[in-house]
C-alpha cells in the first residue's frame, strides 16, 4: 500500500478516534453525577498524560531504527520497544496507585487508587500500538486496528455507564479494552518481530536510549505544559469546574492525532532520505504531510471555533457551555500544531536546542496560567500554554533555518497555509451567520447536521482547483509555494 493511501488510512482512524472520545463524554454526562464525571476525566488527565510522557521517545525510535536495519537486529531493536513499554507500564501502575492513595482531592477519588492506576498502566503500556506497526509501514493494519479498539472501547464503556451509573464500573469497561489494546499489540510484536525469542544486549538499549533521552525530555517538557493548564484548573477551580475545562480541550487531540497519523507514516520516508543525505526531499515531504494535516484539520476547527455554543450546549447539556471560551483560547495552540517540526528538529540534531529551551518555557506558561487564571476564570487558565506554545514555534523555525541554511520563507509552504486558513474561517463564519438566521421552527442540531453537510461541497471545489487535495499533495514532487 503506497505512502498515500496508508498515510489517508491512519487519518481516518484517528478522526474516528477523536470523534468517538467526544462521544463517549456525551454519554457520560447524562449517566454520571458532575463530581463523577470531573473524577472521569481527572483518571483521564492521569492517564493521558502518562501515557504521553512516560515513553520518554523510546518508541519513537522504532520508526528511525526499523527502516534501516534487517534480520535479528531489527527484531532487537523492536524486542527494546515492547519491552521498555512493559516496563513503564508497570512503573506507572504503582506510580498512579500510590498518588492517588495519597493526594487524591477527595475520598471517593481516593478508593479508586487501585482501579485507576491498573488502567492507567495499562493504557500507557498499549500505547505501543501506535508507533510499532507504522515504523514497519504497515499503516493500514494499525488503522483498521484502531478503529476496532476505539468502537469496542466506547461501547463497553458508554454500556457500563447507562446500564451501571457507576464510575467504578465505566472503568472496568475501559481496562479490559485497553489490555486488548495491549495484547494485540503483543501479538503482533511476535508474529512480525519475533518478540521473545531473543533478548536484546545493552548495546541496542544504549542506541536507542541516546537518541531518544533528548526526544523524550522535550516531548516531557512539551506534554507537561500542554496538560498544565488542566492541572491548574483542577487545583484552582476544584473537579466540577475541571469538568467543564476539560470539555474545552476535548477536541485538542485532533490536530495531534491527524498529525501524527500523517508525520508517522512519511517518518520511514524522511528517515531513508536523511540516510541519503537529501535534504531537499525531507523538508518537501514535511511541508507535504502538513499540508495534508491542514487540509482536514482547518475546517473542522473552523466549524468548532465558530459553532462553539450550540455545540457544547447540545452535546454536553447547557451547564457544560461555559468551555466555549476555554476551547477557543486553546484553539490558537491546536492551530500551530498543524505545522509538524519535531521530525526535522530531529533528523537536523537539534533534539538538544528543543530539549534545552523547554524548561524555562515550562515556567514561563505555568506562571502565566496561574496569573491569568485568578485573573480571568477558566480560560484565562488556557492562555500561558498558547502564549509558550507560540513563543516555542517561532525559536525553532529560527534555529532550523539557522542550522541548515534555508530561509524560513522556505521551511514551510506558509502562504498556502494562511489561504487555507482564510477559506476554511470564511466558510464557517458565512455558515454561523446562516444558522442565525434560520427559521425559528428549525431546531439547533439539525441546522448544523444540515451546515456541516453543505460547506465541505464549496470547500472541496476550492481545494481541488488550488490543488490542496491529499492525494495531490502526497504524490507532487514539490510544493510550488515552499
């Protein structure tokens, strides 16, 4: 299956993905009591951010190891992967179990240290799934196979919760998808890699070690900030406040998921062409892979931005509405995670420069949540992670074009990126401007079903004469605006 279509599959995915983590909420608020739900979502911050800083870029490495090396030395190098994951799922289960047990905010948050810290260590063990398969270019099943799990897991999930009412018993449901999740993963790590069969020395540990300790303490420093606004929400404003911030970020993992689905994918790709020293093919299949980002991410953010309230209002019930302003403050930082960087920052060695400017943003946007927070309410507690989120963006395209020489006019086809924006604002404002103005007998959620089957139509005949479709973008040899 060629670059395109794996690359197209894996989007996919993790639309459905993303989707179906909006509907498993809507469920859950009309089944769970506020304070259960804000205690749902907390083992979800838990969980989530764990699962995004515990790896610490050892999984990373797959997709740079795996495309480069053949017979047992590549099944060593994925035998490091599997067993590092196994590893710091187990670290993070007694990890969780012992800080809730301890520090959890409330009695009832603290009973359930022992559920929480076995699915989280679980969750973040599976998360394997996502980087083992794509570093074999096997996009497809990884796709295919996430969409089994994510339907499974809400199902299983969204059944406890209308058949039980119960935290406890949503939970349950969650932790036996996610050691599926994690024995399918297995299973695959054996039958591809031979997993088991032989153990890897200390020289394959130390390889992939050096290149992913820089890796991993940016994506640490870059994880923390991003989830540091939630920490401070849910120290300041208590859980069911929380609850209601965290609606707000709820579709934040869209650009990330699509993203990665893409980058992943061209990973294997710009890892072959760095071997061979083109870097002319790495920065045009960058700009490829973010455009292609762009080109499903824009809309859909643009819908959200300017449908915010009729959609918080019906999805979640109006006492969830006060997250419109939290999602659109934090929609500044979903929009520059478009740009995917971490590739190049990588392939260029500059791993180091990221790793090194990342604590004092760290400080920097921890310092500005708290302030804006007292200071504004919930959304102000949004404003220090899209300020830092904003400062770093900028500090690495200057460094990248000072490492390798290029403009940075020329890093990113930034042009083609702004009209897109342009077009897809201005279909969606046209379209809030037509919800209110639409007949009073029409109710809110047909309106926008009826909108949101309409605008893509115009947007498709732009993006087809500008050439933005992915199929075009991913087999164009270049970008004629880079």
């Amino acid at each position: 299956m060629g670059v395109g279509r794996r690359s197209l599959w894996l989007g996919l995915s993790q639309v459905i993905e993303v989707g179906l983590q909006v509907v498993l909420p809507m469920l859950l608020v009309r089944h769970l009591t506020q304070a259960a739900f804000g205690d749902y979502r907390l083992v979800w911050l838990i969980a989530a951010g764990l699962a995004s800083m515990a790896p610490m870029g050892m999984p990373n490495t797959l997709a740079y190891f795996l495309p480069r090396t053949q017979g047992e030395e590549r099944q060593a190098h994925a035998a490091v992967g599997v067993w590092y994951m196994l590893l710091i799922g187990t670290l993070s289960t007694t990890f969780v179990i012992a800080s809730i047990a301890c520090f959890g905010p409330t009695p009832e948050f603290r009973d359930m240290a022992l559920l929480a810290g076995v699915f989280t260590g679980i969750w973040v063990s599976g998360g394997l799934l996502d980087y083992l398969p794509v570093a074999d270019e096997r996009g497809d099943w990884q796709a295919r196979a996430i969409i089994v799990l994510a339907l499974l897991r809400c199902i299983l999930a969204s059944a406890a919760a209308i058949h039980y009412e119960q935290l406890d018993s949503v939970f349950y449901a969650l932790s036996l998808s996610a050691l599926m999740r994690l024995g399918m993963i297995l299973i695959y790590a054996r039958r591809q890699h031979g997993f088991g069969r032989i153990i890897p020395d200390r020289g394959y540990w130390m390889a992939q070690i050096k290149l992913a300790w820089p890796i991993g303490l940016s994506s640490l420093m870059v994880s923390i900030r991003r989830q540091a606004d939630q920490w401070i929400a849910a120290a300041i404003f208590g859980t069911v406040q929380f609850a209601i911030f965290s609606l707000g970020a709820v579709f934040g993992s869209l650009v990330l998921l699509m993203r990665r689905a893409v980058s992943s994918t061209l990973m294997p790709t710009m890892s072959k062409q760095h071997a061979a020293g083109d870097w002319d093919a790495i920065i045009d299949t960058n700009n490829r892979a973010n455009l292609v980002v762009a080109f499903f991410a824009l809309p859909l953010l643009a819908f959200i931005w300017c449908f915010g309230e009729p959609i918080y209002t019906t999805v979640y019930t109006a006492q969830y509405v006060g997250a419109t302003p939290v999602m659109r403050v934090l929609m500044v930082s979903w929009l520059l995670q478009i740009v995917e960087l971490n590739s190049i920052i990588l392939l260029a060695g500059q791993m180091h420069y990221s790793a090194r400017i990342s604590t004092p943003l760290l400080l920097l946007s921890l310092a500005i949540s708290v302030i804006t927070a007292y200071a504004f309410g919930l959304a102000g507690a949004a404003a220090g992670g899209v300020l830092v989120a904003f400062i770093e963006r900028s500090l690495l395209i200057r460094q990248l074009s000072k490492s390798l020489n290029i403009p940075v006019r020329s890093l990113q086809a930034w042009a083609t990126l702004l009209t897109m924006m342009a077009v897809t604002w201005g279909l969606a404002g046209l379209g809030r401007l037509a919800y209110e103005l639409r007949p009073s007998v029409l109710p809110p959620l047909p309106a926008m079903l009826a909108l949101g089957a309409i605008l893509p139509l115009p947007y498709y005949l732009i993006a087809r004469k500008q050439g933005w479709l992915p199929h075009t973008l991913l087999n164009t040899s270049a970008i004629s605006s880079h």
